[in-house]
C-alpha cells in the first residue's frame, strides 16, 4: 500500500515487489493519487502486478486498474462496482469480524484485515494480534489479508491468512 507519510516514494518499493504481487494507490490528494497511479499502472507494463486505487472508481477506470479498494465505510458500493466492472478486483479494509462478513455479501474479493500488530498508522489503536486475527481468516468467506505492524519478523507467526499487506515493511530502513 502507499502511503504518503511513510512512503513518499514508494516507486522503488513497487519495482521490488516479486510478480503477482498487488499494489494499493492510496493519497490523500486527489491530484497525488492520480500522479501516482497513473506512474505505478506505466511501470506496471513491464511487470506482473495488480493495481487497485483506493477509493476512486472513476480514475481506476480510466487508468486502466485492476480495482479499487474501498474503506470500511464504503463496503455498500461494493456491490454496484461489481455490476459495473464484473472483471475487477474490489477489496476493502475491515478492522472487526462483522465488516469480514459484510464484504463477503457485498461482492468483495477481499479484505485487508487491519490493524493486527501495533502500528505507525494507526498509533494507540488496539491490535488484534495473531490469535484474533487467524479466528476472523478461519471464519469468512472471501480472502483475507493481515495489515498493520506486519513486518518480516512477524508475518511468520500468522496463520490462516491468504497474505500479508505492508506498508512500514516497506520502507527503505527497515
């Protein structure tokens, strides 16, 4: 995922990523997320990876993105995208097990499961840690992805997880 705070430049996180590998495009300006995405889906040409662009269907589309990630707010549009744009990939973020469940009945192919570990991100907020975590990916119908705090220290201790998403894991010092 990008992240304008912690990667600014997140390019050559994204040219290190191994095929098959999906970016999430996120910034909180408009004029910054489109710059950035429309850079990620150029590089994106010569290698194997899906992009998503969070929370902006219209410019996803004219990209020619993979998706869209939505927030957990958003987990109800879930549904018209899927009708309109059957081909795509739409995630969304879920902080609790109810909003696992409710992404699965709105269409969604996955859903970033966050935070589990304690995390830059989100300073303070509670972790669902490893066990709580593995009990929500054993419960619900669609993919599950672990994000926040997730590091290669730690990832090994997750189960039941379809994969891991990062930010901080990223970053050039770590």
């Amino acid at each position: 995922m990008t992240d304008d705070a912690r990667l600014p430049d997140p390019l050559p996180a994204v040219r290190a990523l191994p095929a098959g590998s999906m970016v999430i495009v996120r910034a909180r300006d408009d004029a910054r997320r489109a710059q950035l995405a429309r850079q990620i889906v150029a590089l994106n040409r010569k290698r194997a990876l899906k992009i998503l662009v969070a929370g902006d269907a219209v410019l996803a589309a004219r990209l020619g993105a993979d998706g869209v990630h939505l927030a957990e707010a958003e987990l109800p549009l879930g549904a018209r995208l899927r009708a309109r744009h059957p081909h795509w990939l739409i995630t969304a973020a879920a902080h609790h097990a109810r909003s696992v469940m409710r992404a699965h009945t709105f269409g969604l192919d996955a859903v970033l499961l966050s935070p589990v570990f304690p995390t830059e991100s989100h300073r303070g907020a509670p972790a669902l840690g490893i066990f709580r975590c593995a009990a929500i990916a054993r419960a619900a119908r669609l993919p599950v992805y672990a994000l926040g705090g997730v590091d290669a220290r730690n990832a090994v201790a997750l189960t039941a997880v379809t994969g891991i998403a990062a930010i901080g894991a990223l970053q050039p010092h770590r």
